[in-house]
C-alpha cells in the first residue's frame, strides 16, 4: 500500500511555524517589505547549472525569484523580501528537493559585507547559534587542495580532482575552469565548512558569475559570497551586477554552454533585462534555503525529515 502518512512529525511543523514567524518578525524589524511575485515566469535564469521546470509551453517554475524581485527593485520599491516555495528539476536526494522553501532578500545601496553581516543577524536570531569568522574561499580553497583557484588554469584543478577520483564520468572539458572549481569546492572544501557554526565564505572567483558584479579593485574576483553550516550549503549572495549590457553577454555565454554540454537553451529574460536598461540601482542580495535551516536546527541529517511530505511521498 502507498504510504499516506507526512514524514514530519507535529513537533517539527511547529518548529517551522516559529520559524517562518520569526524570520517575517525579523525581516519587519528591519523594515524589509515582504512581497510575492509569481511562481510561474515567462522566462527561466540562463545559468547553466539551474534545471528550471517548464510549465506548458511558455512558462517555468521559477528556481528563484531573483529575476522578478529585479525587476521590483528597479521599480523602486526599495529593501524587499520573498518567502516561499522554488522549484528545481532534478534536484532529489538528502539535502535537495525539487520543492523546498526559499528566502531571498535584496538592499538597494547594501554591499556585499551589509548582506554577510545582515544574514549572519538573521542566522544567529532565528537559529540561536553563533557564527565563525568571515573566510575568504581562496583561502579555504587553497587550504585543502593546496592550489590557488583564482589563478590556476582548468587543467590543474581537472588533474587535482581526477587524481582523486571525484570527476564524473561525463566531465567538462579540462579549461571548464567553472565546471572544476565548482566540482572540488562542492565534494572536497564544502564538506569541511562551517563545523564550529555557519561560516560565510566570500570573494568567488569570477569564472561563472551572471548577474554578480565582478570586483573593480581585483581581478577574477565576484563580489559573491554562500553560507555553510555542518558541511551544507545554507545560503548564496552577491552584490548586483546593474549593467545590462554585461548581463546580456553574459546570459548569452551561458545559452552557448547549456548547447555545449546538450542542455536545452531558456532564452533570454528580457523584462529583466529592460529593467536593469531601465536603472536597477545598486544592490546585493542573498537566498537562503529554509528547508535546510530548519533541518540544521532539529539536527537532522538531511531535508526529508523536516518537511510535512518529501518528494517521495507528494
């Protein structure tokens, strides 16, 4: 017989409900207006390593509502937040969920350390932990794999990971700089991560960023950051990048490889990038995975259990 029952417990569904309260409460504090904007979109993000939906045959489930809360702040609706469920194709296992519940707020004006500093508040309020000092990833890159992931070319970090058997077998190209930084930070730097308490990571390398600004002062460097808590993702930001003209090349770089590796292109999202035209002011931003803060809390190993039906179970 097909199991009806919910896999959270009632004690569970409480705690999230707290949660939810407490993260809306905090986000009032700060005078950020919640908001909410559609979850099917006309046009889905070009990164290549986000598998959105398709809806019918001209919509998308967003994976994020990044693109609308854009939109929103060139609209001058000033500090925004939305809170609700996102949706990823193929994302199932212990720590993912083709649905789980996102977080995703943005500051006009804010730089990347306002958003550091703002998230770590949250955390801290909302999960009642302390945070471990800011890192640098080149520094905890470099830490565990003994190279320098700003300048070392695609080969190096390639020849790292298959040396220790972590490439799969349908693996990028060896100058797929992205594809390999992304592969060893995942499998071997980000299980290290955040054991003392979540630990935000910044300073990105410039590799693969779309709509991040790259910083002025340093080059191969975004102004991104990701939150880490028990060795799991809990968090990714950015200052914005505002220039529509880079965005465009960008996203159009990003089509190119999906081609490449036989990823069906999204096209371009043009509302958005008529309102970056339009004079989306300066900004950063974050998104934090609610499904998994609340499993970190309970001290569950894995999303399934803090969730009223897991995928396996919808």
């Amino acid at each position: 017989m097909t199991d009806w029952r919910p896999r959270a417990k009632r004690a569970t569904l409480e705690r999230r409900a707290r949660l939810l309260g407490d993260i809306r409460s905090f986000m009032a504090r700060r005078e950020v207006l919640e908001v909410s904007t559609p979850l099917i979109a006309s046009a889905a993000p070009a990164e290549r390593g986000l598998a959105s939906m398709a809806v019918g045959v001209d919509g998308y489930l967003v994976p994020s509502p990044e693109h609308a809360l854009k939109r929103l702040l060139a609209a001058d609706m000033g500090a925004i937040y939305q809170l609700g469920p996102v949706f990823r194709a193929g994302e199932a296992g212990r720590w993912h969920n083709p649905e789980f519940w996102m977080l995703e707020w943005y500051r006009p004006q804010a730089s990347m350390m306002d958003i550091v500093a703002e998230t770590r508040d949250l955390v801290e309020a909302v999960a009642g932990v302390a945070c471990a000092p800011v890192c640098e990833y080149r520094a905890v890159f470099e830490s565990v794999t003994g190279i320098d992931p700003i300048e070392s070319e695609g080969a190096v970090l390639a020849d790292w990971a298959r040396r220790r058997q972590l490439a799969p077998a349908q693996a990028a190209d060896d100058d797929d700089r992205a594809f390999w930084l992304d592969l060893i930070m995942s499998l071997a730097v980000q299980p290290t991560l955040g054991r003392q308490g979540p630990v935000c990571v910044v300073d990105f390398p410039n590799d693969d960023a779309v709509l991040v600004a790259s910083d002025s002062e340093r080059a191969g460097i975004a102004r991104r950051f990701e939150w880490f808590w028990q060795g799991v993702e809990l968090a990714n930001g950015a200052e914005e990048l505002t220039d529509a003209a880079i965005a465009r090349d960008r996203m159009q770089r990003e089509q190119r490889l999906r081609t490449e590796a036989g990823v069906a292109q999204t096209g371009l999202d043009e509302r958005l990038l008529n309102a970056m035209q339009a004079g989306m002011p300066a900004s950063a931003g974050v998104a934090l995975g609610v499904d998994r803060l609340l499993a970190l809390i309970c001290g569950f190993d894995g999303i399934g259990d803090a969730l009223a039906f897991d995928w396996p179970r919808r």
